[in-house]
C-alpha cells in the first residue's frame, strides 16, 4: 500500500517499512518466547506477523518464521505444562 503525500506527490513508503518492522519483531519475539515468557511472547509474535503479512511486508520469510515460532512457543508451553503439571517452565 503506497500513499502520496497532498503537496509533493511523492510516494510515501511508510506502511511497507512498518510492515517490515513487525516481521523483524515477530522473529525477534518469537525466538525470544522459546526461552521466556512464552505464554505473552507467542501470541504477540503470531499477532504481528499476521499484520505484517496482511499489509505486504517484503519480508515474508520473516514474517512466516516469526508466527511459526510463535506457534512453537505455544507448542513448548503446553508441552512442559504438561510434563511438570504447572503453568511456567525454566530452564
């Protein structure tokens, strides 16, 4: 999506360079809920690369990692929620 701004009639790239920025936090936050906060952090990353991909981010391997490890954040969490019986894990 691309906006020209009223008096120049330049393109404006603001809305794909966001979009961008969430795919980088997505796999940021994503990579970072494997070992913390996994609970808050999984769904956060998810969120944002589901935004980034619906307004063309041009980085979409990025994007699609960082929801597949928000997925695996989820993943874990059950996961060890299931084995110690609790609700948070450690290392």
């Amino acid at each position: 999506m691309h906006l020209t701004a009223p008096a120049t009639g330049q393109i404006e790239a603001k809305p794909r360079r966001d979009a961008d920025g969430m795919a980088v936090a997505s796999f940021i936050l994503g990579l970072l809920g494997l070992l913390v906060l996994n609970l808050f952090l999984g769904p956060v990353a998810i969120v944002l690369a589901g935004v980034s991909l619906w307004r063309g981010t041009t980085r979409r391997g990025r994007a699609c990692l960082g929801m597949a490890l928000g997925v695996a954040d989820l993943v874990v969490l059950f996961a060890t929620m299931q084995f110690t019986d609790t609700v948070s894990w450690s290392l």
